[in-house]
C-alpha cells in the first residue's frame, strides 16, 4: 500500500511541476519528444517531454520475468541500458536519465529485452 502511495504522489509531483513551468511560460514545444512505448511494457510516464532536463521515467512491465534489459533508444542510438533480475506487474520501475544522455534525441523508445 505504501509503495502505491508513495507513486502516486512522485508522478502527482512530476505534473504539478509541469504545470507551473507551463504557467510561467517556461515550456516550449518546439522542444517536444515524444516517448515510445515498447515490447515488453504496459505503460510509461511521462509520455511527452517537453524540456530536456533530468527525468525520472515510471514503467509497469507486461507480466514478470527474470533476467530482463531495460533500453531506451533513439532510433538505432542507445541512451541507456539497465540490467533486471526480475520484474512484475505489480510494481513500479523508475529510471532516471539526465539532461545530458538526453541531449540532441529526436525520439525516445523504451522497452525491455
């Protein structure tokens, strides 16, 4: 229950962020990236990017497993890979990539391996 809690509150606090660089005219959309779900993966927040700046990515996998890679991809280029040795539905993964791994992508695509 915790754990749930504790998710809901992270993301809450992710969009409240948006929210006020939005209203304080911070946000500009000629920097949008779109973020591409893959195989392997039920959902991923965010889902637009729309600053490039450290991100903390949240994920829910498809059904459990072990031994799994997590990427995140820019076409053929990748940003960042992260060993699993088991995931499940049930709980929420976060990643966090940096302004700098996210400089010049034109596309981000996650998926598990």
């Amino acid at each position: 229950m915790h754990d749930l809690v504790d998710n809901a509150f992270l993301e809450a606090e992710y969009i409240v962020e948006g929210v006020a660089d939005y209203l304080r005219g911070k946000l500009k959309t000629k920097e949008e990236v779109k973020v591409n779900l893959g195989e392997g993966l039920r959902y991923v927040v965010p889902q637009t990017l729309r600053r490039l700046k450290d991100i903390i990515f949240s994920f829910r996998v498809n059904q459990p497993e072990r031994k799994k890679i997590l990427l995140f991809e820019d076409g053929r280029r990748l940003i960042k890979k992260k060993s699993l040795q088991r995931v499940n539905p049930a709980e929420m993964i976060r990643m966090k990539l940096t302004s700098q791994k996210l400089k010049s992508i034109k596309s981000i695509k996650v998926r598990l391996k």
